[in-house]
C-alpha cells in the first residue's frame, strides 16, 4: 500500500487554494514487519505467556474433547490477537503519547482490519463492491493466514512449560517493573468491579449450585477489599 501525502494552503489575498505535494511513502513494508514480529517466533521461542496460555487453551479441547483445530484456532485469535493487539493497533495512543487525529484513525482502521482477516478462517473472495479497507491488503491475506497458522504450530510444538516455571517468569517481570506499578490504585480499579458486579456474580453462582467453599471466598475477597477500603484508601 502507498500513500501520498498532500497538503493544501488557503492564499487569502488572492482567493485561492494551492496544492503541494510533500511525499510518497511506502508503508507495505513496515505493517508487514508489524505483524510479522506479533505473530513471529525469533530462535522458535515464544513469550512464556503466550505459550502458557495457549497450551492451557489447547488442554481445555482435550479435556472437552474437542478435535477440531478450527475450534482452538478461533479460541487462541480471539483470546489473543484481537482482544489485545487489535486494540493496540487500532489506539495507539493507549501505549504512545501521541494524537490520533481522523485521518491517522482511517489508515489504522485498514492495517487493523488486515490484521484480523489474516486470523479468519473465513475464505472469502473480494469484490469491486467490497469495503476498500478490505481490498486494499486482499492480495496479501492469503499468505498472511499461512504465517498465522504455521505461527500457531510453532508455539504449539514447543516443549511446555511448568507451572513453576511460569510462576517463576511472573516473579522475574514483577521485580523488572516494581516500582512503576501503583498497586493502590490497581486496587481501587478492582473494588470499583468488585462493587459493582459481587451480588450478580453471587446470584449466578447461587442459581448453578456452586460448592458453597467457592462462595465463601467470593465473600472472604469481599471482605478484603472492604477491609482495605476502610484501612488505606480513605
């Protein structure tokens, strides 16, 4: 895909507009390398997260019995690629301090949609009357989903990774990042919920016969919550 960047100036002495034509930039390249390192996996090693969680979801299709690749591809691309980075691409002003201004917001708006059409298992062929922002990538999506579905091949043949080391993984990120987490405020965000959904969440489990151990630590967090509440936070 190529863009050109155009820019007009409003002469009001003389009432009239005068384009300029600043530059051409080729961004194919650069979303390419975009997703290549979401979805790539440098020296075949994976984040522990993600192998973590993927191995955890593919454990669930075993135990539920479920054969079906299809199934556990769309339960990893929509756990995943379009909870998370989907997001990220579309605001990344969430992670940058920076202005999305309309016209940033309709080009994000194309890279995104890209993104999410090479995680489909839909097999779709485009048309002259289909949204641009879907044509504009459909020469590449093909190849994409390829990458994608060997991507999720690579994470899944990689050794597993245990509990213990995946807890140890989370204690090294903790001490990395110690002091930039505000966990009071953290906190607070989770009592915000807490509030807000507890008599709903102790209805549901109350109508589906849920062990009565589980509810009491609903209500032992509860409490918790309230305690610090009260302690620390007023």
């Amino acid at each position: 895909m190529v863009t050109c960047c155009c820019v007009f100036v409003t002469d009001d002495q003389n009432y009239s507009t005068k384009y300029f034509h600043l530059v051409s930039v080729a961004v194919h390249s650069f979303v390419e390398n975009l997703f290549r390192t979401i979805w790539g996996t440098p020296n075949l090693k994976t984040p522990p997260a993600i192998k973590y969680f993927f191995d955890f979801l593919d454990a669930q299709g075993e135990s539920k019995r479920i054969s079906d690749q299809d199934v556990l591809h769309i339960w990893k691309t929509n756990s995943l690629p379009l909870r998370f980075w989907v997001n990220i691409l579309k605001n990344p002003q969430f992670v940058f301090d920076m202005e999305k201004t309309p016209p940033l917001d309709g080009c994000l708006s194309v890279i995104a949609q890209a993104f999410m059409d090479s995680f489909s298992l839909a097999e779709k062929q485009l048309g002259k009357h289909d949204p641009t922002n879907k044509l504009l990538y459909a020469k590449d999506i093909s190849q994409y989903k390829q990458e994608v579905r060997a991507y999720y091949k690579q994470v899944r043949d990689q050794p597993p990774i245990s509990s213990s080391e995946f807890k140890e993984f989370l204690h090294k990120e903790s001490k990395k990042h110690e002091n930039e987490f505000n966990e009071s405020a953290a906190l607070r965000e989770l009592y915000k919920y807490m509030q807000l959904y507890f008599d709903e969440i102790k209805l549901k489990l109350d109508q589906n016969g849920a062990p009565v151990e589980l509810k009491e630590q609903l209500q032992h967090v509860k409490s918790l919550f309230d305690s610090l509440k009260s302690c620390s936070w007023n």
